[in-house]
C-alpha cells in the first residue's frame, strides 16, 4: 500500500476566526490537543509512514509542536510562501513524494475510512484520481457527487438541499501524472480547476465509504467535534 500522504494545512479558517482567532485552522484545539493530532494518530494506525504537511498561514505553530517526526510519522513540510489554493499546494507538495502516487487529506476534516480497503479499490479501476466519498442524508451544506454503476464520477452537483448523496469526504488517493498536460496557473482550486474542469479528460473513479466523518469548518461543527472526536479516535 501507499505510506505517504499529504496534508492540506495550510488553512486560514476564515469561517471559524469566532472560535480560532490566532492560529491555523488545523491546530484549533479539540479537547487539549489540536486538530490535526487526531488526523495525524489515525494515520499512523492506517500504517502511514511519511507525512507531508502543506502549510502556510502561522506555519511555524505546526512546525514548532510537531517538529520532524510524529510518533512513527516522519513529517516533512511544503511551505506556502503566499496561498497557492488547495491545487496549488498539492502540486507542489507532490515535488517532495518519492513514489508514483500518494493519498491526500483536507487538515480540516476526519473521515475514519480504512485506507488499505481505499486502496485496493483504487487500484482496480485505471484511476489517476479515487476521491473517498461519504454517503450523507438531509444536508445543504455540502456538494454531491455522482458516479455510474462502476463508481466512475460523471459529475459534481451544486450545494443545494439533497435527500441523500455522497458528497466529497476530503480524502484523495492520486496519481503525480495527474497534473501531466493540464494547462493550470501557479494558484488553483483543486476542486474547481481540476476536478470538476478536467473531469471530461481525466480518469476520476469515487469510493463510497459510511464511516464516521466530520468538517470542523464552522462553528457548528467544530463544537460537535469536541464530542465526538475523542469517543471516536479512542474506540
């Protein structure tokens, strides 16, 4: 399996400055511990070796309390010197993978998926792009995400009220060649720019998984992570 992942932790936290008002979005305390330690623990017990951090705003905070080695992860970190967008900071963390593909995490979002079982799935399909997609009810918050009966995405639908739908669950698995012949600027949205502009062109399949997930992006949720991350990541 892959044992390198990449870490978006470059975030800002626009919608939760009520909350986190002097540090990035992924070290906004849960319980005593920042965010992104509980992402960090559980990708250790996913077998993850290698960890790189794409960081920018207050990097030095993560830096400064993770340093270089994480437990059994060794973290590397891919220094936004101005935002490049989620794109552009993946493209650029990529310089510093070693191997042909590598798994990509949103750093305010927990999906406790198994990877291994990602993986495997992802390698079945001819896929330079698995997005992990989460099956939701009752939700206007959020985006879906359609696939055919093979699990190919045929399109990605607008926020609006849905019933059901499996919406992005911010867990990538990626090909580097992803990017080969893409004409994108230095600053790119992942999401908008590549995925949902390319989609014609690319090879992008979705994995449903039902697995517990949360998005600390705003208030709301952030305070409803303090509950339930610690009973969950200690299960």
């Amino acid at each position: 399996m892959v044992n390198t992942a990449i870490i978006l932790a470059g975030g800002f936290g626009t919608r939760l400055q009520a909350v986190v008002k002097d540090r990035p979005k992924p070290m906004a305390d849960i319980n005593g511990k920042p965010f992104l330690q509980y992402l960090l623990d559980y990708l250790q017990l996913q077998g993850i070796e290698n960890c790189i951090l794409s960081v920018g705003y207050k990097w030095e905070s993560i830096q400064d309390y993770f340093g270089s080695k994480y437990g059994s992860l060794h973290l590397t970190y891919s220094v936004e010197e101005s935002p490049l967008g989620t794109g552009g900071a993946i493209k650029m963390a990529l310089e510093k993978i070693s191997g042909d593909e590598c798994f990509v995490f949103n750093g305010d979002t927990f999906f406790g998926i198994d990877l291994k079982d990602f993986y495997r799935r992802h390698q079945s399909q001819d896929s330079v792009l698995t997005l992990a997609l989460k099956r939701m009810t009752d939700f206007d918050r959020y985006g879906v995400v359609v696939t055919d009966a093979l699990g190919k995405v045929t399109s990605f639908e607008e926020k609006k009220f849905y019933q059901q739908g499996n919406i992005n669950g911010g867990i990538y698995l990626l090909r580097k060649r992803l990017f080969d012949g893409l004409d994108l600027p230095e600053k790119f949205s992942f999401e908008k720019d590549l995925m949902e502009s390319h989609l014609a062109r690319l090879s992008v399949y979705g994995v449903v998984f039902d697995d517990y997930f949360i998005d600390i992006g705003i208030p709301e949720d952030y305070e409803r992570s303090k509950h339930e991350l610690e009973r969950f990541t200690h299960r």
